[in-house]
C-alpha cells in the first residue's frame, strides 16, 4: 500500500512539473500585426489613379481661329515636354487632351467649365489669352484643379488683390509690368522719340499692357498724345487711327492680337498725317499668321515679346526637336513657356503623389498646388523658374524685334531681337580693365 502511494505521489510531481510546459506548448501563437491601411487625405480632394490608367493633364488653349498660332504653339511644347518624360510620370502614362479657348472671355468660361467637370483631370495648362482666364480660372479652382499658363500677361492675374478664387492659378510667362516698360524704354532710348499713341481691345491684356507702356513712357518724359480702343471685331480702323493722326505721335503701340493688328497695321499709312508713324505690337501678334494678316506692311515694324536669345542651353536642343516633330520652326513667343508650364507640373505631381499597395496613385489637390507654389529655382528653358506668393513663376527677359522684308516674304517671326535692356546695359557698361602684370 505504502508503494502504491509513494508512486501516486511521484505521479503527481511528474503532473504538475509538465503540465506548465503542456499548456505553454498548447498556447496559441500571436497573430502576426497587420500593416498599416494606406492613408493618403487632402483637404480639396484626391485623384485616385488605377494602375494602368493615364494621368490626364488638360490644355485650355485657343487652337482654332485668327488667334489659333498662339495656342498650337504652346499645345507643342506640352507635347515635347511629354516626350521628353517619355510618356510616363511615376511610371503612369500621360493623357493630354485639348479644348479650345477662343481667345475671349465667353470661349475661356465654356472651356474651364467643361474641364472643371471632368474629375479625371489632375492639372491644367492654359489659358493663352488673359481675357479667357479672368473666368476660367476661379472655375477650375473652385473644382480643385490647379493650372499653370505659359502666356497669360496681365498683370492682375497675379497682383495681390485678385482674391481667392485664382488661388490655384500660376504663369510661366512674363507679367505685362515687365513688357510694357521695356517697350517704352526702347521707344525712348534707342529710338529717341518724344511722342506715343497706343491702341487697345478692350481685353485686360491689351488694356493693361498698354497702360504700363503709356505711364512709363510719361515717366521717362515722352508724351501720350492718344490712348484709343478698338473692338476685336473691327476692320475699319481708320476712324480711331484719323482721331490719333490729330497728335502728330511719333510711334503707335498697339498690343492687341492678330485679326485687329492686321487691319490696324494695313490702313495706318493710308491716314493723312501718320504716313511716317513708326509702328510696335507686342507677343499677341508675334506670329506668322499676322504677318499673313497685315502683309507688306508689316515691314519695318517692331515687337516687343520675350527675348529667345536669353532662353538656357536646353532651347537649342528643343528647336531641333521642333523642327523634326513638326517640320517647321516655332509660330509664336510661348513654346518654351509651355515646355516649362508642363514640367512644373510634372515635378510637382511626383512630388506629392504616392501609390497605394493596390497599385493606385493618390495625388492630393491641395498637395499639387501648393507644390507648384513652392517652385524655386526650377531650371527651365526660359530661365530658373520661382513662384511668387501669386503665381508668378517667369524669369521674366524682354526683348524688341523688328520685321524684315525677308520675314514677311518667308512668313516668320524673327528668332533674334534687336535690342534688350540686358544687353543695352552690358554695352554702356564700363570695360574692365585687365589686370597689371607684376
């Protein structure tokens, strides 16, 4: 009996030993933790990107009309600018599709107004004419889409009194503050003439534009004998022109657009008094078309518009990919603009965009415009690109051209200016002196 108890009592030690080991053994294994669910929130929105699906960026563009050069020579520098990206950002493909603009206020609205429903779009380039994004912009910003135009040079676009609605809104192209005074300097230095009259169609490109022009000219001590409008319908523009002609000015600065320019720039030597007048325009009839508008002429005339001979190292390489895409040189100022418009937008978009585990890019709103924003130092074919608190993003160079009978009979805008603030300021600079040899 004693045995049998002394064995159920090592029994029970033997138990109670292993039993903590059983049921450790026994014990399920933790869960391994799970990851984390991707989280990607903007305070506009998100565009939501499957994989496999395009980025669609949208030009808003005038591409048909008297004004369609301006707006076909940027859409191509979009389009070199996705070539140059080969196709692709964040290794998604690159949608670029096209409306057109019309280069008035009613064809900017109906433009902007068709993109800002279309919740596919991630950004925008455009608009061309300053009169089509005083509507449009405020309407794809209040759709969360930033755009960035390559020729856009009003100045109230971006003067800090605009108001929120064109908070998504940027330009890679001058403001008209530059311009204006750079023509009217050129009018006064170079030419040495004390006497202006200016015309304008009411759009705030033209209008403004030639208001800098005018209150720089006064300031440098010339006269504004006439500031006349015209409609951008007009094609007798000799009424307007006879009321200037009573002034006697020595130049006519007209900084409208092509149709009006051509007839303006027609029939000035027809009115008694301005037989000799000097003519200047700006980057809005820097075009072959305009040149196919106001014929003969158009020789001897000026234009003021941005200074190609400034452009960086990267311009040379693009023409050459201008000219074997296209098969002819650039039609008008703001090619390069566009090129550096999309760029911006690029970078910018692989800069906040992020993909999912599934394969999605997430591009935040908010996240796009404000890295747009915070643009500084971006080396571009027209300079190194910084954004002001605006959107004025342009290393703004100015330039005056003048019109050859070569250029008419060949139909193209002169690439080379004839004088530029820079390079008058390099030539009455004082040579250095080499230095003494010791």
């Amino acid at each position: 009996m004693k045995r049998f108890i002394s064995l159920l009592l090592v029994l029970g030690i033997v138990v109670s030993l292993t039993a903590p080991l059983a049921s450790a053994q026994e014990k399920p294994k933790a869960s391994p933790a799970k990851p984390k669910a991707f989280v990607y929130e903007d305070k506009i929105g998100v565009v939501k990107i499957k994989k496999g699906d395009p980025i669609h960026i949208a030009c808003w563009m005038v591409v048909a009309g008297p004004d369609a050069s301006l707006g076909t020579d940027t859409k191509r520098g979009v389009e070199i600018a996705i070539d140059d990206k080969g196709g692709k950002i964040l290794g998604f493909p690159i949608k670029l599709s096209v409306q057109d603009t019309g280069c008035n206020a009613e064809g900017g609205q109906a433009a902007a107004t068709k993109l800002a429903a279309d919740p596919t779009i991630v950004a925008a380039i455009g608009s061309n004419c300053s009169s089509e994004a005083r509507p449009g912009a405020p309407i794809l910003w209040k759709a969360g889409i930033a755009t960035v135009s390559p020729s856009n040079t009003a100045p109230f676009l971006t003067d800090p009194s605009r108001g929120p609605e064109y908070d998504g809104y940027l330009r890679t192209a001058h403001n008209d503050k530059v311009q204006g005074a750079v023509a009217a300097q050129f009018a006064i230095k170079q030419l040495k003439l004390k006497k202006a009259a200016t015309i304008h169609d009411g759009s705030p490109y033209a209008e403004q534009l030639q208001a800098v022009f005018a209150e720089t000219f006064k300031k440098m001590g010339g006269t504004i004998t006439a500031q006349e409008a015209v409609a951008p319908t007009d094609t007798d523009m000799r009424p307007v022109l006879t009321k200037i002609a009573t002034g006697k000015p020595d130049i006519i600065y007209y900084p409208i657009f092509i149709a009006a320019g051509g007839h303006i720039t027609r029939q000035v030597k027809e009115v008694k008094g301005l037989e000799k007048v000097k003519l200047m325009s700006a980057d809005g009839t820097f075009s072959p078309d305009f040149i196919k508008a106001a014929g003969e002429t158009a020789i001897g005339m000026y234009h003021s518009s941005p200074d190609f001979s400034a452009f960086g190292a990267g311009y040379k390489a693009f023409l050459e990919k201008h000219q074997k895409k296209y098969g002819e040189k650039p039609i008008a100022p703001f090619h390069a603009h566009a090129y550096d418009a999309a760029m911006m937008v690029f970078a910018a978009i692989e800069k906040v965009g992020r993909v999912a585990p599934d394969g999605t890019l997430h591009i935040g709103r908010k996240a796009l415009r404000d890295a747009l924003y915070a643009t500084k130092n971006f080396k571009g074919l027209t300079g190194n690109l910084t954004c002001t608190a605006t959107g004025d993003c342009a290393d703004p160079m100015i330039a005056i051209y003048q019109m050859t009978a070569d250029n008419v009979k060949k139909q193209v805008i002169p690439d080379k200016p004839i004088w530029s603030p820079a390079a008058a300021a390099a030539k009455s600079a004082p040579a250095k002196e080499a230095p003494k040899k010791k």
